[in-house]
C-alpha cells in the first residue's frame, strides 16, 4: 500500500523530492536524511 502510494506521488512530484532530497541532505548529515535521499534517487533510477 505504502509503496504504491509513494510511487503515485513519486510520479507527480519527483523533481520536489529530488530537490528535497539535495536541500536536506547537505545541511543535516545525519543517517536518516542521507538514506532517505539514497532511497528517492534509487527508485529515481528504477522508474
């Protein structure tokens, strides 16, 4: 459910989270963040 709901947005608004992704991730280095980009730019590929 989760995944099929975040592909939907995913779709709608890549460019927003991939922005997202790059503005958080440099500021706060912290684990969470970094795999949260990972995750985005990994299913980024995949699609």
């Amino acid at each position: 459910m989760i995944w099929l709901v975040f592909n939907q947005v995913f779709n709608q608004r890549q460019r927003v989270f991939i922005v997202l992704a790059r503005g958080i991730a440099p500021r706060r280095g912290t684990m969470l963040t970094r795999l949260f980009a990972a995750w985005i730019a990994s299913v980024y590929i995949i699609l």
